[in-house]
C-alpha cells in the first residue's frame, strides 16, 4: 500500500512537471509569434511610408503603372536632354532609366514608334553609361552599330523601337520619365 502511494506520488509529480513544462513552452511560443507580428507590422509601416512618399511626390494620374514601377510618357511634347530631365523633375520624378529586358519590353508596348529621352548618358566618362536619376550603371539594349558616337558628340541615350542609340544631347525627342529614383 505504502509502495502503491509513493508511486501515484511520483506519477503525480511527473505530471505537473509536464503541465509547467508545456504550459512554459505556449508561454514562450506565444512571445515569439508576438515578436514576429510586431515586426511585420512595422515592414508594413514601412511600406506605408515609402507609399505616401511616393504618392504625394509623383503627380498623379500622370504617373501610370507598367511592370513594377511607375512611369510617365510624353508622346506630344519634345525636349533636349537637360530640358526633359527638368520637365521629369517637374513632374515629381526623374528621366527614366530601364531595369531588365523584362521592363524595356513593358514600356515599349506603350510607346508610339517615336524617339524618346531616357535617362542614360556617358557624360562623365566616355563609355560609361549610368542612370541619371541613381547613378548607378545602366541596363543598355543597343541598336546594330550602336553605339557609334557619332561625330564624337554622342553622349546621351535615346530609346527608339525598344532598343536604344547614343545621340547628341541637344537633339529634340519625346520623353519618359520614372516616379522613383531606384534605377
Ligand atoms: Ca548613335
């Protein structure tokens, strides 16, 4: 009998043990899922932030969506090279640059067969096409024989037929502009 008490005591012991051990284990469980909400809340604030940036910035509905970012065709009015980096700056955003072949082929889809200003140029060093709005090196997708610097005057970059050309900054063209400055 006494043998049979000390046994139910231990199973008894062995038991709470468990409960308490389980019962910390939710306990810290449920921290941790707390933490991972608070910070995808503060992900989406972020977004949010970066989002009204952007929206108060850009003039809208000038701005239309293609692919992942957003962009602005001018079909109707032309501008040298320096006037359509004004004329975007204006606008709230930058003279486009391109990301991939996947964006290129987006944004030629709504173009007219026309010449259009991005905002590509060699100017600081010959051969070394960068972004205008990042800085940062250009996505390039060249005609044949292109490009050929022309005249040795050839430093800014004109996307005609979805594909692009070096031409003098001085030339009149159409312009495309980009709300952000990533690219
Ligand atoms: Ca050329």
């Amino acid at each position: 009998m006494l043998k049979l008490g000390i046994y139910l005591s231990v199973a008894l012991f062995a038991c709470t043990l468990f409960v308490v051990q389980a019962k910390s284990l939710q306990d810290d469980n449920k921290e941790r899922l707390k933490r991972i909400e608070d910070q995808q809340a503060d992900i989406h604030q972020s977004e949010l932030g970066t989002y009204s940036e952007f929206s108060t910035k850009a003039s809208w509905p000038n701005f239309k969506q293609i692919g992942s970012r957003y962009f602005y065709i001018d079909s109707s009015s032309k501008y040298t090279w320096e006037e359509a980096v004004s004329a975007c700056r204006d606008l709230g955003g930058c003279i486009a640059a391109i990301k991939d072949q996947e964006e290129l082929d987006a944004i030629a889809e709504e173009l007219d067969a026309k010449r259009y200003w991005l905002g590509i140029n060699d100017r600081t060093r010959w051969g070394d096409y960068v972004s205008e709005a990042s800085g940062k090196k250009a996505f390039l997708k060249w005609q044949r024989a292109e490009p050929n610097n022309e005249g040795n005057n050839e430093r800014c970059i004109e996307l005609l037929n979805a594909e692009m050309n070096d031409l003098p900054c001085s030339y009149k063209l159409n312009i495309i502009c980009q709300a952000d400055n990533n690219v």
